[in-house]
C-alpha cells in the first residue's frame, strides 16, 4: 500500500510540475495521481491485456524514471506542514467515513455478518477481473469480449493492482480500497 501511495503521490506531483498551476497543495497532487495512475494503468491493462499489478510495475517505473531525470529542471512542488496536515485530515475523514466497510472481510470472518452493500459484490467481480490471472485477456464479464471504456473501469485499477500481491480476493479489495479511494 505504501508503494503504491508513494508512484500515485509522485505522479501527482509530476503533473504540478508540468501543468505549473500555482501553488497547489499536496492533496492536489493525490487527487491528480490518483486520476493519472488509474487511467495510465488501465490503458496499459487494456492494451496489453496484462494484470493491474503488472501494469503498475510498469507505471511505477515510469513515474519513478520521470521523477528522477526531472528533479533539478523543473521546479519541485514542496510539501509543507500545513499541505501534510491537509492530507492527514484528509485520510482521517477518509477513516472515519469508511471504517465499518473497510472492515467488512474482517467483520465476516469474525461475525459472519458481511457489513457491506450489495452492490460491493458487483465491485468485487469487476476488480477480480482486473487483479486475477485467470480473468486477464477475457474483456468485460458481464458481456463475453465487450471493451471496457476507461470511464466504467478506471476507477478499479488501483484496487486490482493489489489483487495479485497481497492475494486479496475482489470483496475485500472493493471494501477496504476501492471505497476509500
């Protein structure tokens, strides 16, 4: 989780740098990664017909070889303490606002009550699809060999990133990802 914050992080500020939009703030440059993380990854997912978390390797190489060969020629974003509080607060709501579905794996397997809404396990299928190797190269699964638009799936590339390496099944990923998120 921590990498994948760090390539979205980054990639967020590598837009700042280039866009030059002022003084933007660091949450800025999450909300932006997160855009251009998703979409670079399901562009590479979609073209390739490879696994999320094979398509965030190679996104994160690329963003960490951008990262390096600009640093020094283009003005660096800073992260002040106050942009740092920004975020914290940010992912304190963030917390508190999906702490019980977050947890909803965990509170089956303790409780055997799934405290989500039905509509996860429609999530859960779609970030499976992207995250499990026996889905990869079969397009959408709803409708056998339907391309799967940027708009409808973008959004699950960073949950099924981690699919593959944390060996995570798709519910537990569309609770405590993709909701947060």
């Amino acid at each position: 989780m921590m990498a994948i914050a760090y390539v979205v992080l980054e990639a967020g500020f590598l837009v700042l740098r280039f866009a030059k939009p002022g003084d933007m703030p660091a949450p800025a440059a999450w909300v932006l990664g997160v855009f251009v993380s998703s979409i670079a990854v399901y562009a590479l997912v979609a073209s390739l017909e490879i696994l999320a978390a094979t398509a965030f390797a190679v996104w994160a190489a690329i963003v960490i070889t951008a990262a390096i060969a600009v640093r020094g020629r283009a003005p660096e974003p800073r992260l002040r303490a106050s942009e740092l509080t920004a975020l914290a607060l940010c992912a304190l709501a963030t917390l508190f606002w999906c702490w019980d579905i977050a947890g909803a794996s965990q509170s089956y397997l303790q409780r055997e009550i799934l405290t989500t809404w039905t509509d996860q396990f429609a999530h859960a299928g779609v970030i499976s699809q992207f995250g499990d190797p026996r889905a990869a190269g079969h397009q959408a699964i709803e409708l056998a060999d339907v391309p799967r638009p940027p708009y409808h799936y973008g959004s699950y590339m960073l949950p099924a990133a981690l699919a593959g390496p944390l060996d995570l099944p798709g519910l537990s990923l569309a609770t405590a990802v993709w909701v947060p998120l």
